[in-house]
C-alpha cells in the first residue's frame, strides 16, 4: 500500500496569517494570469476503498462545504463491507462524490523509471484485464453509483491504456497535468495540477513556495485540479484544505466543479470545435 507519512509540510505549524496568505495567492494569481474568465476548481482524493479516520475527516469537510470531490478507489482494496461503510459515511453529501477507478490494486509493474501500474512494462492484454475486473467489482459493488472515469495509479500510464479506456467508453482520465502522451480525441483529461499530500520539497518553506508557485500556474491555465491523499493528512493538513475550500468560495473567481460535469463540458467543446 502507498506510504502514509505527512509531507514536511505539514509537519510544521501552520502560518498564523493562512487565511490571509490563501485570499493573497488567490487574488495575486488571478491578477498575474490576466484571466476574464473564471477559474474551474476540481478536487480529487486517492487511494479510496479503506474506511477509516482519515477518510471520514475528508468527508466531513467536503461535506461542511457543500464541495464536490472525486473518489478515486481501488478496486481490489473494496469488499461488500467496506463499501457498505463508505456509503454510510458519505450519506450527508449525497451528489458530492464522484466515485471512479484507480488501477486495480495499486502494484507498480515497472522494473525500471518511475511507478505505473498500467505502464508500458505490461502487454495490453493484462492492462485490458485488469481494467475490466477493476471496473466490474467497482460497478458489481456501488451499481449506478459508480462513474466510469480512470486514475492510473501514480497519475500515469501508456497509450495502450489509454487507448483501452478510450474503447471502453471511459468518460474521462485524470492523469498530472503535462502527462505524455495527450488522452486520444473523446477521453477528457482531467489534469491534476496542485498536489497537496505527496510533495517532495525537503523542508516547510520550500514547500509553501512550491504549493503557492503551483497554485498561481494552475489559476493560469484556466483549471485548477487538486489531488488528495487522505491517508497523508495530518490535523494540519486537514485543516490547510478546510482554509483552502474556504478561500476558493469567498474569493468569488472560483467555481468548485465535480468531475463528471467537468468531462462533460470538455466533450461537448472537444465535438464543437471537431464540427
Ligand atoms: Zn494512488
């Protein structure tokens, strides 16, 4: 299973001015990016399928906030009775959750480079399989509940993946923004592009520049896709995205979209200008 320990970021306390540094970036970012438009927000959360503290934290902000959130779960870690537990925790957000696939069992496959566990290591024919037993135990265990988007584990994967959830009718992928190759014409993309549970920065300053920096370069490109990794949430962690949520709905530039709107509005404008 995917480490548990909280990023150096929070492992400090948190900047006594938060509120008023989170409405600073916000305002500044908007003003650098020159944006006219609005700026979509989505939130995704990782590593699904365990119910425990760190998961029911999650819910209760999202739900205290009346915010979307993707649930990004992991088939094989799902039994009937996890997912009766979950569906009991998350019954307050009713319309919140976007509950999709991640992988199969989280299991890097690669000997060499960085971790995938739909990498080009693997044959089509064993990522088709374990697409389709993934996908058949999130829909056997939730039914209509579950939304047939795909987050490679480690937000990365091959073309033939793609090109197998593209053949599949997946409705989106969401993979690191940048990510090689582009998603085939009819799979949205759903980047991630601020990350704030797995951040690599050595020390707590490093990485509050970092997460500004990322967070302004997000606000620029229009969209901004927040990954989540509740099982690396501390108090202070948990209590940074409850601040966060808050400056994103007063600030009012921002707009909390769930995921499966988000794909949609990226087909119809993908087929507009096709036409
Ligand atoms: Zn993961």
């Amino acid at each position: 299973m995917p480490a548990t320990t909280p990023s150096a970021l929070w492992r400090a306390p948190l900047p006594p001015d938060l509120d008023a540094r989170l409405a600073r970036w916000l305002a500044d970012g908007l003003a650098a990016a020159g944006a006219p438009r609005r700026v979509a927000v989505f939130c995704r959360a990782d590593d699904v399928g365990v119910p425990g503290r760190s998961f029911e934290r999650l819910v209760e902000i999202f739900e205290r906030h009346r915010a979307p959130l993707g649930l990004a779960v992991v088939p094989a870690w799902l039994t009937a009775a996890r997912w009766a537990k979950l569906e009991t925790l998350t019954r307050g957000g009713a319309g919140l959750w976007c509950w999709h696939q991640h992988g199969w069992r989280h299991c890097n496959h690669e000997t060499a480079g960085k971790k995938q566990e739909f990498g080009p290591a693997r044959p089509p024919a064993r990522l088709a399989a374990d697409l389709r037993r993934g996908r058949e135990r999130l829909e056997a265990l939730m039914g209509p509940t579950f939304f047939p988007a795909f987050t490679p584990p480690w937000n990365r994967c091959s073309a033939e993946a793609l090109a197998l959830l593209q053949h599949s009718g997946y409705r989106a992928v969401s993979r690191s923004a940048g990510s090689r190759p582009p998603a085939p014409p009819g799979l949205p993309e759903l980047a991630v592009n601020l990350d704030l549970h797995t951040r690599r920065e050595p020390t707590a300053e490093s990485a509050w520049q970092g997460l500004r920096d990322d967070l302004q370069a997000a606000i620029a490109t229009g969209r901004c896709g927040i990954m989540i990794h509740h099982r690396r949430m501390n108090a202070a962690a948990a209590a940074f995205l409850d601040a966060l949520l808050t400056a994103l709905a007063a600030h009012g530039g921002f707009d909390l979209v769930a995921m499966p709107e988000l794909a949609e509005s990226d087909r119809r404008s993908h087929n507009g200008r096709a036409r």
